[in-house]
C-alpha cells in the first residue's frame, strides 16, 4: 500500500443480504450460528455476514428449533435449557429465555461484570450461572468440528448464504441419519 491509498476494506460495495457475506480486514467473511442437542445433533443453523454480531441471531436461531415428538403431538420448539458463550450474553437475550421458560447457562462478559460492581448495589444481582452444566457447551463446538469434516462447509464455495446453509444442513441430516440407523 503506497502513502495515501485507502486500504481495501474502507473502499466497500454494499452485499446482497442473501449472500451472507460480510467484509472484514481479513476479506470477505460469512459466520454461522448453530444450536444442537446433548449430542452435537443440530437443531437449527444460520449464516450471517461475519462482521455481524451474534447477539441479533439468537432470537432467529431459538425460533428455528423444532423437534418432532416420538408417537404424535406438538413438536417440541422450546429446550429445557441453553448453553451459550459471551457472545450472547445480552440482556434481550437473558430477558426472551426467561419469558419462554428456559433456563440460560451463558457466563457474564468481563466488562459487564466489571460495570455492575461499579455501580455498587445499584447494579443488580449478577444472572445465575451453573458452571457445571456450562462445561457441555463444548458439544457445539464439536459439532462445528463434525460438520467441517465436509469441504464444502468448510471451505466456502457458494455464493448464496442459501446454498452454504443447505450443505450444513446435508452434514446434519447425515448425524440424524446415524441416529436411526441404531434403531431396530
């Protein structure tokens, strides 16, 4: 870069949002939100750009859980409890799990626990948090790591947030699929 050029970055075309794509000094960029059940099983997947932030999706994420139950009924849409990391640690976010019933297992940023001592007895109470249950967030992760095992998840190749989506749901239809294949 010679004196006076702006960077590459700063000189942005504007995305179409169906590409998912976001643009950061690494490039171009697309992030992916995962839930999945105890076992790394996914329930419901996302793509956003990657200079999004986290906290927007989780409202979106938790409405795409839908598990039919065995023998008929309602299918179940709300877990009994959510692991998360920082990331979605806000206060909308605390505030939906509460009016939905579920139980919230997201530890507490560093800065914000730092602001509410600040503040002395004002600040509140800090949100409960069960660290022996935190410990299983670690599935998700590995369930990232389960579906990367295919190249086309873990290379980007598609240029619609559509069609990338649709190979992490492939990779998850395939660990559903083991499932039953343990099934007389």
């Amino acid at each position: 870069m010679t004196q006076g050029d702006l960077p590459n970055y700063t000189n942005l075309l504007d995305e179409p949002v169906d590409h998912g794509i976001g643009r950061s000094r690494g490039g171009l960029t697309c992030k992916v939100h995962l839930a999945c059940d105890g076992d790394g099983r996914p329930l419901s997947v996302l793509v956003g750009p990657g200079q999004a932030g986290d906290s927007p999706m989780f409202g979106p994420l938790l409405e795409g859980i839908c598990v039919p139950r065995i023998g008929g009924g309602a299918p179940r849409t709300r877990p009994d409890e959510v692991r998360a990391d920082k990331a979605y640690t806000s206060k909308a976010n605390r505030e939906l799990l509460r009016s939905k019933g579920i139980k919230a297992v997201i530890p507490e940023k560093s800065d914000q626990v730092a602001n509410r001592k600040n503040k002395g007895s004002a600040g509140g109470r800090p949100p409960n948090f069960d660290a022996e249950s935190y410990k299983g967030r670690n599935v998700v992760e590995r369930a990232f790591n389960k579906a990367k095992q295919w190249r086309a998840v873990a290379t980007r190749y598609d240029k619609l947030a559509l069609t990338y989506r649709a190979g992490f749901l492939l990779a998850g239809i395939v660990e559903w699929l083991k499932l039953l294949g343990d099934m007389p």
